[in-house]
C-alpha cells in the first residue's frame, strides 16, 4: 500500500530489474549487429586484400557509425517525444478534474 502514501508505482523486483537488464542488452546486441552488418557491406569490399583496413575503409566506417549512432538517437527521441505527447493527451490536464480550477 505504498502507493496511498507517496510511494508512487510498486518499485519493480530483482527478478524484473534483471529481465529488464536481460532485454536491454539483447536491444543494445542488435543494434551493434546492425550497425556492423550495415557499414561492413557499405565500406568493406567482400575480397579482403590486407588485415588491416586502408584509409579510406577506415573513413568510411567511421562516417558510417557516426551517422547511424546520430540517426538512432535522433528516433529514440523522437519516438520519446510521441510517447510523451500520448500520455498527455490521455491524462487529464492540470488543474481539471473533481475541483474544477
């Protein structure tokens, strides 16, 4: 009943804090295997020559994870700035209400 006494939401268990951990993580391996897969077949020619990349493979991969690090933070806040916008719109606006101010 910690909620009727300022607790706010029930803080979640350890086994949820770590399924949480868990599904971050496997969001977090996706987009780095994205993000591989992605500038591999952008910047690298299927036959390597050497074992290190030349200048211009290593421009361009930096150029590639740049740009696709800016682009998914750029959706991440975007898709947060929806979100917030829906909860607005569904709560009730400040001041409403049983008081009526």
């Amino acid at each position: 009943m910690s909620f009727l006494f300022g607790g706010g939401r029930p803080q979640p268990s350890s086994q949820e804090k770590i399924a949480l951990a868990e599904a971050e993580l496997d969001l977090i391996q996706d987009m780095y295997n994205r993000l591989a897969a992605s500038c591999t077949r952008k910047c690298l020619p299927k036959d390597y020559r050497e074992a290190d990349l030349n200048k211009g493979e290593s421009v361009c991969v930096d150029r590639c994870v740049a740009k696709y690090m800016s682009t998914n933070i750029k959706i991440g806040e975007k898709m947060q700035q929806d979100a917030a916008a829906r909860a607005g719109q569904a709560a009730p606006s400040v001041g409403g209400g049983i008081f009526g101010r």
